[in-house]
C-alpha cells in the first residue's frame, strides 16, 4: 500500500488562509472522493470556505494554479487523476503536470499540493479517493499537506521579518 509511511502532519492558526482547490473533471467518481476529501481537511483546520474551481482535466491545473497563487492565494490543491492506457498519453499528460504545478510552487513560493492520482487502472484510482472502502484518501492528505505547508512558509517569513 502507497500509504505506509506517510507523516502525520497537522497545522494550527491556519483559519485565516485563502486556500483554492482545482479539480480536474475526469474520472467523476474519483473526482467527488478527492475533492469531498479536500474539503473534508480544509474544515478540519478550520478552512470554511476555500475557493473551488474546476479544469478540464489534470494537463490544465498548473495554468490554473499559476492564477491562482498570483491572486495571493496561501495554499493551492490540485486535484486530479490519470489512469494509464495504450498510448503514451499517460507519461506526457504525467510528466506535464507533475513539472508545471512543481514550476508553480518554486516561481511562487505559494504550496502547491500534487493530490493528482497517476494510476494503472481505475481500481487503483478509486483506493485512494477517499470513498467508502478506499484504503486512503488522497484528497485529504493532499489539502493537509498544502496548508502545513503553508504555515511554516508563515513562520518562516515571520521570524525573518522580526529578525531585520
């Protein structure tokens, strides 16, 4: 399972950041697992009410996600799944995504969290969308990730601007 060793992350006095989720609209079913996950988080770090767009499809998040971070937002999830087929397709809409929301976080020091499911198959997909009887839920690790990223990011800039 993907899930073994992941960190347990929590944020705190994080209600205050303007977080946007993008979701991608293929593969519905795993769409709704992944964004009702994000969603789920953001409300737990007590996030009531994040801006949530859709795109397209994953090719489309990092576009979106460069708006969004210009708009000043403090965190941004990105939402999405590619499942492998015949063709080559996969690897380019995959390493499309992964470079441009990786260009995104690093030209705008803004999290980008990458909760885009790159999958085998639409079984693997769905394992990890955060339905009943997934073993994980990748919307919502992936929308914890972007705010505990985005408040050590705070403390960061903080303590520098009381160290001038």
């Amino acid at each position: 399972m993907s899930g073994i060793g992941a960190p347990e992350l929590s944020a705190r006095n994080c209600g205050d950041l303007r977080v946007a989720v993008i979701a991608a609209q293929w593969h519905e079913p795993v769409m709704n697992g992944l964004v009702d996950g994000a969603l789920r988080a953001l409300r737990d770090l007590g996030i009531d009410e994040p801006t949530v767009l859709a795109v397209p499809g994953s090719f489309e998040l990092p576009a979106a996600a460069k708006a969004m971070a210009s708009l000043g937002y403090d965190a941004i999830v990105a939402l999405g799944v590619v499942i492998r087929g015949g063709t080559p397709h996969f690897d380019y809409i995959c390493q499309g995504v992964t470079q441009g929301l990786t260009q995104v976080a690093v030209d705008t020091s803004v999290p980008v969290a990458f909760g885009v499911l790159t999958c085998d198959t639409e079984e693997q997909a769905l394992d990890r969308a955060g339905l009943p009887g997934s073993t994980e839920d990748k919307g919502h690790q992936a929308a914890t990730a972007a705010v505990a990223t985005a408040t050590v990011l705070r403390s960061v800039t903080t303590a520098a601007a009381l160290d001038r």
